[in-house]
C-alpha cells in the first residue's frame, strides 16, 4: 500500500499600496501586513524603510522598475508571486502609491485567483493626490474643479499606443494630473494647447514627492516642460495642470 506525504498548504499574496515614499503615511493595514510577511515583493519607489521596520523577518525581493532603464518583465514578478506563494508563504506585493493606480494590481489578482491563490488587497495612499497635497496644490477646489482626471503620460500623444483622449480633457474643465510623464511633458502640453486649453493655464510639476528631496516648479502651461527641464525635474515625478495650482499658493508663484 502506497502512502503520499501531505500535501504543502498554499499560501496568500497581499497586495498591499505602501503610499507616496513616506513611510509614514504607510496606512495602518499595510503596516500589519507587512508584519505577517514572509517574502516582501517590492517595487522601487515603495517605502523601503518600513520593510526594515515592520518585517524584518521577511526575505524581500526586489523587482523594481526604472524608467528607460533595469526593470522586471511583469511575467517574471508572476512568477515570484506565485512560487513562493505555491510553497506555503504569506506574500506580501509592495507598491508604491496604490496599486490599482497604474500598478498593475489588477493584472497581479487576476494571475493568482486563476492559479487558486488567495488573494487580499490593501489599498494605499495614491501618490496621484497626495503629492500635490504636500506641494500645496488640492486637485479639486470649490469654485475652480469640480473633478480631476488622472492620467498616464508615458507615451506622447501622437504615439499609436497612446489611449487618452487629450483633445476632450482640455475641455473638460478638470484638473488634469499626470503620472509618468516627465520625458513626454512637452508633447502633452502642446496637445493640450492644442486642443483648446488656455496656455496661460497654471501647472506644476513634483519630483520625488514625500520625500526630503521633493522639489516644485510652476509655470504657465505652455512653458512648464521647458521651466521642469531647467528645473532637473526627473522621475518620479508628477505634473498638474489646471487652476487649482494657483488656488493655495497665487498667480505670482508662476514662471
């Protein structure tokens, strides 16, 4: 008579948004997240300083992706997700701002429920808002926006794989705010003008948001790709276009 050994317990993959950089606005269920873990999947730009400080325990991998340069093909972090995840682990997928924000996060759930993996989200802080609060700027403000749209730049506008409608958001009356698109700003803001929208419109662009290194500049939009390019605004950065940028801190704070 055969036996078999017991088959190994499955483990969970916790897809966790570990904010903006800070590692103080790490929310409280990341934090405990982070406790239970065994591996830490982590990109580049989430708070690394709390993976020592709340899971010390763990076996972190780095997957990080920088921009035009070393990344992680995402079938690869897959992969990592799902061995580890296979052999009994509580996987933690770090991120920085939220996940379901141009993270991938819905792709990464997607590949561990078909694979029978269990799977929790713990949603974090968006660096698409709280950067521009840190810099002063509430994308929406009664009187000047009454809504906001959030964007990938990561392709210009002429470019075939772009998806964004440019043309309807500059006549939208929203705040726009535009993550990965420093190398792209210039085409986007000549669409926009394009477009319709006012060139005197106010923008600003943060790089390095909710860190020590933050820094700022605004310009009128037809001139903030040159002023952010003098400015050695660099990824990661976030861009703000619309009247909000000038709500807290006045026209005169403009290039």
């Amino acid at each position: 008579m055969s036996t078999s050994s017991p088959p190994t317990p499955t483990g969970r993959v916790l897809l966790v948004g570990g904010g903006p950089g800070d590692p103080g606005l790490l929310t409280l269920a990341g934090r405990d997240a982070l406790a239970v873990a065994d591996v830490v999947v982590t990109d580049r730009l989430a708070p690394l300083a709390a993976i020592a400080q709340h899971a010390p325990q763990a076996e972190v991998v780095h997957v990080g992706k920088i921009p035009r340069g070393e990344f992680t093909p995402q079938e690869r972090i897959n992969e990592i997700l799902l061995t580890h995840a296979r052999a009994g682990r509580t996987v933690v997928r770090l991120k920085g701002g939220d996940g379901y924000l141009f993270g991938r996060g819905g792709e990464e759930w997607q590949v561990c429920t078909e694979a029978g993996i269990a799977v929790e989200v713990v949603p974090g802080v968006s660096s698409a808002f709280a950067v521009p609060a840190l810099a002063g700027i509430p994308v929406t403000h009664r009187g000047l926006s009454q809504g906001v749209a959030v964007v990938s730049g990561h392709v210009a506008p002429e470019d075939p794989r772009s998806e964004v409608n440019w043309a309807a958001l500059a006549t939208s009356g929203l705040t726009i705010v535009v993550l990965m698109g420093v190398a792209t700003l210039g085409p986007i803001a000549q669409a926009l003008v394009d477009a319709g929208l006012d060139p005197a419109t106010p923008a600003a662009s943060i790089a390095d948001g909710a860190s020590p290194d933050q820094r700022v500049v605004r310009a009128p939009l037809s001139r903030i790709a040159t002023v952010a390019d003098e400015g050695r605004i660099a990824p990661p950065a976030i861009t703000v276009i619309g009247d909000v940028v000038a709500a807290l801190a006045g026209m005169e704070d403009l290039g």
